[in-house]
C-alpha cells in the first residue's frame, strides 16, 4: 500500500495533459492541492489504527493486504466494509471522498468481463486483461475515477442516431493489437488527479451499436487524452483556519482518436454486455452513496444543530422537527444500502427474468434496496439545503469576508455585533458561519449539491431502475387475493 505521499511524488511523474481556464496545469497545482488533501486521506486511513480494518482489505488475486478501495468485494462483509469505510471518511472530510468511482468501477468490470467471455465462448480474453491489469492496479495502489457519462448529444435520440457519432465514446478502428476509440466523458470527478481512467458504457445498447458498448482503462496521462478540468475550492483563507481544506475537480475527457492496447481493453462490441455494465457501475456507485450521503447527513444536522444553537432557537418545536427530517433521510439512506449489502449476491436482476446468477463470484449488492435509498437521498438534496437556510436565516448570505474579520479596527465591531449566543465565545461563532456560509452558499456548495443530486445517475434513473426490477405483479396479485378476484399462488404471500 502506498503513503499519501507517495501517491503525490506519482502524481509529479505524470504528462501533463490538464487544461485549466486557458492554461496547461500540473496534477499539483496549488488550485488542486485542496482535492489532492481529500484523495490524500484515503491512503492515510489505510495506516490509521483507527481505520485500517475499515480501510484494507486482503486481495483476492495476490493474497496481500491492500487498499480497500482497490478491493472487489468477496463477502457481504465486504459491502459493509465499503459503505461504513465511505461514511468514515466522508465524516472526515465533510463532503465526498473521491475514490469510490474507481472501486465501483473495478467491480463492475470484474463482473462484465467475465461474463462477456463466457457468452463468447473463449474467443474474447476480456476477464484475463482485467485480471492482469487489476494486479497492477491493486499493486502499485491507484487511485482509479470512472467515466461512464458520455455528451449523450440529442436526448432523445440513442447513440446510433445522433447527428455526431462522437456524442458516445465509440470504437472507431479496430487493429491487431487493440483499438483506436474517440469521444468524450464529461464531469468526471477526481480524473485530474486519478492515476487511471475506467470507461464504462453509459446506457442500455441496441445491436447496432456495438462500438459503442467499450470498455477499458487508460492511465490518466495517456496520450490523445485531454483533460479539461473544472476545480472547485472554498475560498482561500489567510487567518482563520478550518479543520479541513477539502476541494474537487471534475474533467470533460476527450478521447481524440487514443489507441487502447488490446491487455486493457475489458469489452469490445457486445452490445448486451455494455448495458449491463452501465447498469452495473450505476449500481454499485448508488450502493456507494448510502456510505456517503449519509455522512453528508451527519455534516449538515450538526450545521443545522449548531445554527439553531447560536441563533438560540434550538428548544423550538419547528427545529425539531427540521432536524428529524435529515435524520431520517440520512439513516434510511443507510439503512438501505445496509439492506443492500446483508443481501448481496453474485447475481443481477434482469428485467423479465428476475435474479440471475453473473460474474465470477464477486459481491454484487441488492439493486431495489441501493437504488431505494440512492432515489430517496438524492432526492432530499436540495430539500436539505432549505432547512440549512431556514434556520440560519440570511447570515452565511452576506458575512464578512475574513479580512475584516481579523482588522484591528472592525473586530471589536463585528465582535459584539455577530455575537447572537452570549453563551458561545464569539470565536467559534464566527468559525462556525464562516464554514456554514463555505457548505450552503458558496459557489463549491452550488457543484457539491448537482453532485449529490445527479452522481451516479439522477433520481429519473433509479426510479426507472426500481419499477423495471421491483416486482410489481407479485404486488397486483396480493391485491386481487384480497379483493376477492383470484387467491394467491404458492409461495406468493412470502415472496420478496
Ligand atoms: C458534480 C458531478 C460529478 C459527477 N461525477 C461523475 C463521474 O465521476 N463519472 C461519471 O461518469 N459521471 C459523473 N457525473 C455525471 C452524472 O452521473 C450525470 O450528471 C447524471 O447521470 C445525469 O446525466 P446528465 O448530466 O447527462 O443529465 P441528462 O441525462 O441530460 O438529464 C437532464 C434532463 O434531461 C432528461 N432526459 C435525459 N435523457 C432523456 C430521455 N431520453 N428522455 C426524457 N428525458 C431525458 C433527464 O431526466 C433530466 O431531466 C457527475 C455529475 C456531477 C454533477
């Protein structure tokens, strides 16, 4: 397992290939080292007495100790393991912890590979190069971020029918030694920072469009990549330090005509398999928020806890009641995913054909309970963020800026005047509305929220997600037993 530091002396040795607001950027730009503090946890809590447990895990390939986030499941245990790790170090940081795309990411593509194989008999060796390759990875301890979200061009239109091609990445020469692909992912988190690029398909696929169902993975400086990066950092601070500098980058990934070499190409041209791996990464991605949204949960009640607290209105009855809202999002949220983990299997759910058995072995955890509680979470993103701006009425909107702040002149003045609890030093007050003004009313806070809303597919996704997979007819036959319009079948009345 590598240190954090070792990571950033990686990061240094990489082409640059990162475009920022019209100029060329280094992965340790002083505008990145924010986003680089977050990735930066993922390998402490590795060696972190504290963490370990939570954060390693044994590889199922070598038999070493590795980083968790390299890990494909092997247990339900495991999917415990990953959801309490990404809650863990969501708490640290206060918002998103960066690495889960690429772990969701390996574990789709674990399953995928495998499967695509077994349809083309032999004739593919897919789940070979994703095995060799995921032993470098595991290894050498990568940070991975996924690009599944093409352009997607006109909405309505699927990908063989858009006016440009390139609206999805798409296989554009196929040689003896691997392919040539072009296009472009967009909003891809952390790939300024990643050492490899996963791409996964984002959709379900047509037989006519089987260049479209690629997979691989490239390292991120790979030449005919360009990065386009946008960054987003709370604003800098000179004196009055937070506990925790965190920030984010997100790219739009162009693919100008790359060469994938065979060894990392994971699927090429299998058009049902491209679906399922674009609902497979969306699944496990959505698994991966009921660890993070929850602890983004605990974040925002404490900010809700302690606005209410200075604002002195903590024993009335409408706070309560505020406060119980994020609480049960936050804890059905995990309950769900918890759900969905405790019921993992290594089988997928097709519609029309219930559960049926796909990949290796690896853990795969329950879609209805992972995409329930993505749908719910996503949805009370913005709803959330009302209650924030209810009971911290328009302070976090217009505070001081932290210069006048620390002014020898305007202290003593903002002192008594920003003073609203004479039972909390005015320090911390001042502390804590500079932090919640950063959470709720910042331009990071406006991309944090998007984030939370659309990441892994928005709340349209999971609930077509969940009525294609839920068993409705078993529910419609519950009813017409009750009715008196047909009894149940056997085994009816318990099924799930
Ligand atoms: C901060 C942030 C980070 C992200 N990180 C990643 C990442 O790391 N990797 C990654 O792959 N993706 C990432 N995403 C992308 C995310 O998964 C997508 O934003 C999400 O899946 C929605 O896709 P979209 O943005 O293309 O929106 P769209 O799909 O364009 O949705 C816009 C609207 O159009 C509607 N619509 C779209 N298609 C149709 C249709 N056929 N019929 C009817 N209505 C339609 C939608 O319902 C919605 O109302 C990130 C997004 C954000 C905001």
């Amino acid at each position: 397992m590598r240190t954090k530091e070792e990571y950033l002396q990686g990061l240094k040795k990489m082409k640059r290939n990162l475009y920022h607001n019209g100029e060329k950027i280094d992965r340790d730009d002083p505008e990145q080292i924010p986003a680089l503090n977050v990735m930066g946890v993922t390998f402490d809590a590795a060696y972190d007495p504290e963490t370990a447990d939570l954060c390693t895990a044994t590889s199922h390939l070598t038999g070493e100790k590795i980083n968790r986030f390299c890990h494909v499941h092997q247990t339900t245990e495991d999917l415990h393991k990953k959801q309490d790790m990404t809650r863990t170090l969501c708490r640290k940081v206060g918002y998103c912890i960066q690495r889960c795309m690429g772990i969701d990411a390996i574990n789709a593509l674990n399953a995928v590979s495998y499967e695509a194989d077994r349809a083309n008999k032999g004739a593919t060796e897919y789940h070979q190069n994703f095995k060799k390759w995921l032993e470098y990875f595991q290894t050498n301890d990568l940070v991975g971020s996924c690009a599944q979200t093409d352009v997607k061009g006109e909405r309505l239109k699927r990908p063989a029918q858009q006016t440009d091609p390139d609206a999805y990445v798409h296989v554009v020469e196929r040689k003896s030694d691997g392919i040539v692909v072009r296009g472009c992912k967009l909003h891809i988190s952390e790939a300024s920072i990643a050492d490899e690029i996963l791409v996964v398909p984002t959709r379900a696929l047509g037989p006519d469009e089987k260049d479209y169902a690629v997979a691989f993975a490239l390292p991120a400086d790979y030449d005919g990549i360009k990065q386009v990066v946008s960054i987003h950092n709370f604003r800098q601070r000179k004196h009055i330090k937070r506990g925790f500098d965190a920030g984010y980058t997100d790219s739009y990934v162009i693919f100008d005509d790359v060469f994938v070499p065979w060894e990392r190409v994971f699927l090429c041209g299998e058009n049902d398999h491209g679906g399922l791996c674009a609902l497979l990464f969306a699944l496990f991605h959505r698994h991966s928020y009921s660890g993070c949204k929850p602890a983004i949960g605990d974040v925002l009640l404490g900010a809700a806890a302690l606005a209410a607290e200075i604002n002195g209105i903590e024993k009335t009855s409408h706070i309560r009641t505020l406060l119980a809202e994020i609480i049960k999002v936050t804890e059905l949220g995990y309950a769900a995913g918890f759900t969905a983990s405790a019921l993992g299997k290594p089988e997928v759910i097709i519609p029309g054909m219930g559960s049926v058995p796909y990949g290796p072995g690896g853990m795969i955890p329950n879609s209805i309970y992972a995409n329930v509680g993505r749908c719910l979470t996503g949805e009370a993103v913005f709803h959330e963020q009302e209650i924030l701006c209810d009971i911290a009425g328009g302070v976090p909107a217009t505070f001081p800026y932290e210069g006048d702040l620390v002014s020898s002149e305007l202290k003593p003045l903002l002192d008594k005047y920003l003073t609203r609890n004479p039972k909390i030093p005015v320090d911390e007050q001042v502390k804590f509305w500079l932090y919640f003004a950063e959470m709720t009313c910042s331009s990071l806070a406006g991309v944090l929220n998007y984030g939370n809303y659309h990441g892994g597919g928005s709340p349209i996704m999971e609930q077509i997600a969940i009525t294609s997979q839920y068993d409705i007819k078993l529910r419609k036959n519950l009813l017409k037993a009750l009715a008196g319009i047909r009894p149940l079948a056997p085994g009816e009345v318990t099924a799930k």
